[in-house]
C-alpha cells in the first residue's frame, strides 16, 4: 500500500538540519528468560537522515530474532539512504512511488533473506537451540522452522527518512510512526495494517512479506514538521490508551525544539525507556528525528 501525504505545491522552505536521538533497552520479560534484546535501531545524520528500527519476535520459535532484527535494520539504513539520493524533488515523485512499491519492499526482503542465510550457513542451528525449541513448544515447531529457517530470525522492520524536501517512511509489521508537526497535530504518516491483531503481526520472514509493506513519502519544510518518532510497540503498550502515547510524542517535541530541552532527552531518554519497558514487559525502543533547534 502507498500513498502520498501532505502539500505538493513548488514554493518550498529549505529545511533546518535534522538530528537525531535513539535509544533501545531491554524488556524485564526477557531479562527473567535470560534472553537478548530483540530490538535493534540505529540511526544516520546529513544530506539524509535516517532511522530503522526492527522487532524481533519474541515467539520461541524465533530463537535468533535479535540477529534477524540487527540485519533489518543495516539493510533499510543502506536501502532508504540509496532512495534518497535519488529523488529529491517533487518531479521524482511519480518515479518515487515506483520505487517504493516495486523496488524498495522487493530489496528489503531478498537481502535480508541473503543475509540471513549467509548468518545460517556460518552458524548452524545448533543441538540446544532445537532442544530449547521442542522444551518450549513441540517438535512440530521444530519441523515449521527446518522447512522454513527464516522463522527463527523472524523480525519487522521500520524506517523514516528526510531529506531536504522529501521525507519517506515504510514499515512491515507492528510499532509505530507519527509526525508532530507545530500546531502539535498529530498524524501517522502510514495507513493501518488489518493484520495486525493482538500479538499476531506481519514479518520478514513470511513467503509473502513483499506484499505486506506499508510506505508513504511527502513532500516537507521545516516550518511544518516538528518530530518523526517512530517506537516498537514495546513503547506504546506501555501506554494505558492511545492519547498517552500521542500526548509522550508532543512532549518530545516540545523538549527537543530548544536547546535545553535536546539536552535533557539525551542525559534522560534510557531512564524514560527503562521506566515504559517496567510497564509494557517488552524491549522498548525510541527514535527522533527533528530539526536542529534554534540558539
């Protein structure tokens, strides 16, 4: 699914220079289980700043999602960054919507499926992963992840970027993405997922993942957007209703729009994650993207 949001009109505004803050910590959940982190996220600042974060999934089955998740997201970093050198203006625009859809989603998947299979062939699945599996489920488990081993890296993947004029953002799978622009109005950049439904979600490593992305781009200026933050569920679930998570992303950008507040996201932002993965049980990871502050 794609579509196109926000003003296409010529007069554009130049904008600030985008920054960037992530951070991801580690769910008590996974801690009692003596388990990684299955989130990943990293981010790049310049010409195009970039976030991706990935959701490994938590199923046993999923026994390297934390590997899974990692290679997601160095693959949508390269993938977003490539795309945004090469449309950057609203005449790319009908060449951008082709790439989106028939380009982007089909690379996203098919390297990260060479990625994963090279991580397999130099570490195979070993003796106590498939005994940890059948303890933990049944050797049926054990037959759906040796007829299909992408199963046990399975992970989402998110990713917004911004370049001067143009800001693109896809996604497969749960979390979220919202922007904030400066009446603080709240809008996600993404259409929902009918899938999606309780814990069940789309991934990597199902046959028809291609088929399952969501993507959007529009056209921006700095006097119109305020913040791009894009949050695992772990983050969100740790919100009692909906409004609580909308009102958390316009603190942020409220703080994160002078110079004082930036400061005090940077030196309090783990403290803040730690206290949403108490709540949620889950990996809880962040990721801001904003223009630089004045002053």
């Amino acid at each position: 699914m794609t579509t196109i949001s926000g003003d296409h009109g010529t007069d554009m505004v130049p904008v600030r220079k985008w920054l960037i803050q992530t951070e991801s910590v580690i769910g008590p959940s996974h801690t009692i289980q003596s388990l990684p982190n299955q989130d990943a996220i990293f981010g790049i600042p310049g010409t195009n700043t970039v976030v991706a974060m990935a959701d490994g999934h938590g199923s046993p089955k999923c026994f390297r999602s934390s590997t899974g998740a990692q290679e997601a997201v160095g693959i949508a970093l390269q993938l977003m960054n490539e795309l945004l050198d090469q449309y950057r203006t609203e005449d790319d625009l009908r060449n951008l919507e082709n790439s989106l859809i028939r380009q982007l989603r089909q690379r996203m998947v098919s390297q990260w499926g060479e990625k994963i299979a090279h991580h397999l062939e130099q570490n195979p699945f070993t003796e106590q992963e498939w005994q940890s599996l059948v303890e933990q489920e049944n050797s049926a488990a054990r037959e759906s992840v040796e007829k299909n081993p992408r199963i046990a890296y399975g992970s989402t993947i998110l990713a917004a970027g911004v370049s001067e004029n143009i800001a693109v953002f896809f996604q497969l799978g749960d979390g979220d993405i919202l922007l904030v622009n400066n009446d603080n109005e709240i809008r996600r950049p993404l259409p929902s997922d009918p899938s999606l439904i309780g814990n069940l979600t789309t991934s990597l490593s199902t046959e028809n993942a291609t088929n399952c992305f969501r993507t959007s781009y529009r056209l921006h200026d700095a006097d119109r957007v305020k913040l791009i933050l894009l949050a695992t569920d772990g983050y969100s679930n740790s919100f009692r209703s909906d409004d609580g998570f909308l009102q958390a992303a316009r603190d942020f950008a409220a703080l994160v729009s002078t110079r004082e507040g930036e400061v005090e996201v940077q030196n309090s932002l783990k403290v803040w994650l730690q206290e949403s993965a108490e709540q949620s049980g889950d990996d809880v990871s962040v990721g801001l993207i904003y223009p630089a502050p004045e002053g």
